[in-house]
C-alpha cells in the first residue's frame, strides 16, 4: 500500500470532515492508498463525536491522528496549530515512510511545502478556495489594521508559492482555476490544476433509501402541515444569507400563504425565528431541525424546493457548495444566486433550479413566477445531474488520477 500523510486543519468531527473528508479517504484507500490523518478538532464537536468518527475511521482502516484546534489568540494560535501539525507530520513521516502528502487548504499547504523541502516528498496543494481572500471577504481579517494587512499579504505570496511548487492542485471550481491562469506570474510553468468539485455520496444521499414512514415520522415531529415546504440545509452566518433568504420566504408567502421554511441545522432557532418575526413571518411557518448526516437526506425529502443564499464575494468565484450536491442527489429543485463558483453554471446545465441575481430588486417576484414550473421539475432529472456532476465515485477517480501522475514523478 501506499503510505499518505493526509494534513486536514477542519474537525473530522465537524460536518464539512464527515462529507468531504472521509468518504474521499474511504474511496482511495480502497484503491490502494493508505491513510495517515491529521485533523485539528473543536472542543465540543470532538466530545460529542470522537468514538462515533474513531470507530468509523478505525473500521476503515484509516489512522487518525486528531488535534485540538487552538482558537486564541489570533495569529498566534494558527502559528502554534502550524506548529504542532509539522511536529506531528514529521514523525509520521520518519515512522511510516510516507510517499505522499494530501494538504488540505493554506495552513495545510503551508506544513506541505516544508515536508517537500524538508523530506523531498511530493505534495497535493488541495486549495479548497481562496483562503485568504475568504478571510477579508467574511470580515475576520480587517486589512486596515496593520497585523492583518500582513498576514494577509504573507499568505497571498504563500498562495502563489503552493501553486506553484506543489506537485499537484485542486480547486473546487472552473471559475477559480480560470481566475489562477489569468494570474500574471513570472514562472513560465503549466499549473498542474485539476476541478474537483465538492462531491456528494449519492449512496447515502439518495430518495430510495428514505422510507414513507420515516417522512411520516418526521413530518409529524416537526409539525409541518403547510405546503410547499422550502429548506435551507447547513450553517447559517458569515456567507450564508440569513435575512436575504427569509426576505425571500416572505414574499413567496403572499403567493402561497401555507407554505413552511424548514431550517435543516444545528444552529440555535432563537435567532432564525426572532430575524423571521421581523418580517412578519407567522413563527409557525418557521421549523428548526437539529440532524446529524444520517438525518439530513430524510429531511430534505420533506421539502418541495431547496434554497441557500450565499454573499457573492470574490473569493466565492473558489467555493462549492457542498449542500448542491446533497440536494441535487435527493432530486430537489433549488433556489440559489448567481456568482458562485460555478453554482450558476451548473444549474442551468442540468435544469434543476434556478440562479438569480440578488442585486436585482424584482429577483424575487420574478423567481416566484416561475416557481409552478420549478416545483414540477422531475427528481429523475435533478438526480441524473448530481449523478453526472457530484458523483464521489468520480470524485475518488480524478484524485487517484492526480496521485498516481504526483507519483510518478518521484
């Protein structure tokens, strides 16, 4: 087998871990590849969760090598996290003889350029999107102080170096790598960049496998009696538009007055509501669902459409939505907005929702026009998209693909 050191500074406890994280890992190893992950784990989500991810991984044959995240301060607990993680991944390396190293995002890049110089080891600069940028763009790094201002341009110059001497790159999405080749850089070297999206396991997010009792059962539990029923599946904050989604639900209620907004998340339902009660939304209209990954596709089986609003920034032209391909795989239409990644692009291929322009200002009555129509779209069509787009099984294959030619080379 071959030996990979897999560097993650996301929880495998956290959502994101469990949906794009472990499933590539359980799909490579099954091809030959086995697995050294490091992962940086928050307080909360690592009691909660880490003999249910230990036993998972473990079964899996995956070693995991979990670290606690340091939060504060600023910067500096990065630098410690940075720390610990080259600590941790250079004994790893002497130990298992590693021939490959996975970085997953900056700070994982960061570690990855070391190993390579330190131990000639080929490494995958997994990009993820445009860190930095997401940084100034979600306003945690303010570049009109003078600390940010050079963090942020130390990992603006990091970016270009990863591009450029990793072995491999992956980025989510055709937009960001257009974005990096209209880059002007001094190095005459072709950028070995490959699109992965954020893929989905339509095993697991599939119609078939929720049964009508189970809708039955959760219907009842959540009190949905309107119809239709919208969803929004994920965290809400920082890029996902709470108050411009529910804008959204208050006008589509004067055009269907029974309909429910169902919130598939662990965020508290304090806030949600009190934001909806605003706007004058009847709380009852209002549903806040708590589900772990089991839950959610039994869930998003209770809505008609699906819809998530996220800040069109730069740095989005980098980002894919993991909740596209959850929701394309349960054969739900959505409802999403232009200028991110390649959202759009992807929506109007496959015809399974609609993107609009939130700097529109009739967006929304437009969209609710058409919504008869995009209500009456076949999930066999949704699903076929997914199916074409979103398929793990093809996500798994192009980064074998990318291993075995990073191999190569060595």
């Amino acid at each position: 087998m071959t030996e990979v050191l897999y560097l993650s500074y996301d929880g495998m406890t956290d959502p994101l871990g469990q949906s794009q994280v472990i499933p590539y890992l359980e799909g490579l190893t099954k091809k030959g590849y086995h697995f050294h992950l490091i992962s940086f784990e928050k307080e909360i989500p690592y009691q909660r969760d880490k003999e249910l991810i230990g036993n998972l991984l473990r079964s899996k044959n995956i070693e995991w090598h979990p670290l606690t995240y340091t939060k504060r301060p600023p910067v500096l607990s990065t630098l410690w996290d940075l720390y610990r993680m080259k600590s941790k991944g250079a004994l790893l390396i002497r130990k298992y003889g590693i021939s490959l190293v996975h970085c997953r995002s900056y700070i994982s890049g960061l570690a990855g350029l070391d190993f390579q110089q330190r131990f000639k080891i080929p490494f995958l600069f997994d990009m993820r999107g445009f860190w930095a940028d997401e940084r100034v763009d979600g306003k945690l790094w303010d570049v009109n102080k003078p600390i940010y201002k050079i963090v942020y341009s130390y990992f603006k110059k990091k970016e270009r170096e990863m591009l450029f001497k990793a072995d491999g790159v992956i980025s989510l999405t055709e937009n960001a790598k257009a974005e990096i080749e209209s880059w002007k850089v001094r190095s005459t070297k072709k950028l070995p960049i490959t699109v992965i999206p954020c893929c989905a396991d339509l095993n697991h997010f599939n119609p078939a496998n929720v049964t009508k009792e189970a809708l039955d059962n959760l219907r009842t539990s959540l009190n949905i009696n309107g119809h239709p029923v919208i969803s929004y599946l994920g965290a809400i904050g920082t890029w996902y538009m709470l108050d411009e989604m529910l804008a959204f639900f208050a006008v589509f209620l004067k055009t269907y007055p029974q309909a429910t907004f169902l919130f598939i998340t662990r965020e508290p339902a304090a806030e949600i509501i009190a934001k909806a009660q605003k706007l004058d939304i009847p709380e009852k209209a209002i549903k806040v669902m708590s589900a772990g990954r089991s839950e959610v596709p039994a869930a998003l089986m209770l809505s008609d459409l699906s819809l998530f609003f996220i800040r069109p920034t730069y740095s989005k032209k980098a980002s894919s939505p993991t909740k596209q391909a959850e929701i394309m795989g349960m054969g739900k239409p959505l409802l999403c907005n232009t200028g991110i990644g390649d959202t759009d692009t992807i929506v109007n291929k496959y015809h399974c929702g609609m993107a609009i322009d939130l700097s529109d200002p009739n967006a929304f009555e437009e969209a609710i026009k058409g919504m008869e129509t995009l209500l009456k779209t076949p999930p066999e069509q949704i699903m076929a998209g997914a199916s074409s787009y979103f398929s793990l099984d093809a996500g798994v294959s192009k980064y074998e693909s990318v291993y075995q030619n990073m191999l190569k080379k060595v």
